[in-house]
C-alpha cells in the first residue's frame, strides 16, 4: 500500500473506531467482542482500501463491513455455546442523585439485556436505525435489503423488544417510575 493510501486509512480508522466499536457493542453486548469485531471489521478495509477510499459514504461502508462480520461471528458454533454471566460493577458518581442514577441504570440495563434477546436481524436493524439514527434508505444499503424489509423487520424488532422488557420489567418486581 503506498503511504498517502496508508496514511488515508490511518486518519479513516481513528476517527471512527470509537463509533464503531460502539455500534459493535449494541450488536453483540460485549465490549470485548465488541473491539474484536471493530477490528476485525478495520482489517477488512485496511485489506480493500485500494478499492474502496474513493467511496462516497466511508462509514457507511464501514458499518454495512461490522454488520456482515457480527453476522459471521453469530454464525460460528463456538460462540452459541459461550456463557457470559459475569459483570463488573459501574463505578459510581457521588455527584449525581442515587435515586436517579439508579432508575436510569435500571431502565438501561433493562432496554440493554431486552435488545440482546431480540434476533440478529432485528436488533441490527433496530441498532442501525434507532442508536446510529441512520435513515431507512442507509439501513437498508448497510444490510443489503430493500428498504421495505428495514421497515417490517423496525416493527416487527420494536415489538419483540416491546414484549421482552414487559416480561422482564414484570418479572423483575421493579415499579417502574
């Protein structure tokens, strides 16, 4: 690769690794494997980066790379037998008002472990559209489906996540504020 190439990608791949990384971490709900997914994602373009600096859209083209390598790794036999149960507290603010902190965390965690319930294709769609804010047109380019598809697979992700929150909020024994 020559340098100003090089030099092209370095710029492309500081500048959204963190957004990345993020968007990853919404699919999969690890941040390791979040950062294993952004990379693995960087190094697919670092590999075509000749082909495709020219491209109008870079990030878009790098989501629709995270997406396609999520989707993968979704794929491979290892992963659906792997347990992840444990986790490392938040570290806590004195300055912020527990009783908020706590509702919010709640809620958070409550939309967060409901999201990784609902299928693949629905929560990338759900990801894409309503934690990027990605417009229907550049879902449906990322995911390689017509815009039409995006649309059902909003609604039919949005109730899927609808009725897992109610279940775990009801199950949870928490009177939501």
């Amino acid at each position: 690769m020559r340098k100003a190439d090089e030099q092209g990608f370095r710029e492309f791949a500081a500048a959204n690794a963190a957004s990345l990384r993020r968007t990853a971490y919404l699919f999969c709900g690890d941040w390791h494997t979040a950062e294993d997914l952004m990379q693995s994602s960087l190094m697919k373009m670092y590999l075509a980066w000749k082909r495709i600096k020219d491209l109008d859209n870079l990030i878009a083209y790098a989501r629709k790379v995270l997406l396609r390598t999520w989707l993968d790794e979704k794929r491979r036999p290892w992963r659906r037998a792997e347990q992840r149960d444990g986790e490392l507290p938040d570290a806590a603010d004195a300055t912020v008002d527990p009783d908020t902190t706590s509702a919010k965390l709640w809620a958070r965690e409550l939309v967060h472990t409901a999201l990784l319930q609902v299928p693949p294709r629905q929560r990338a769609v759900l990801v894409l559209r309503y934690f990027e804010d990605l417009p229907v047109a550049e879902v449906a380019v990322a995911m390689g489906c017509t815009e039409g598809t995006v649309k059902s697979q909003t609604a039919r992700g949005l109730a899927t996540l609808r009725t897992i929150v109610e279940k775990l909020d009801s199950s949870s024994g928490r009177v939501a504020s």
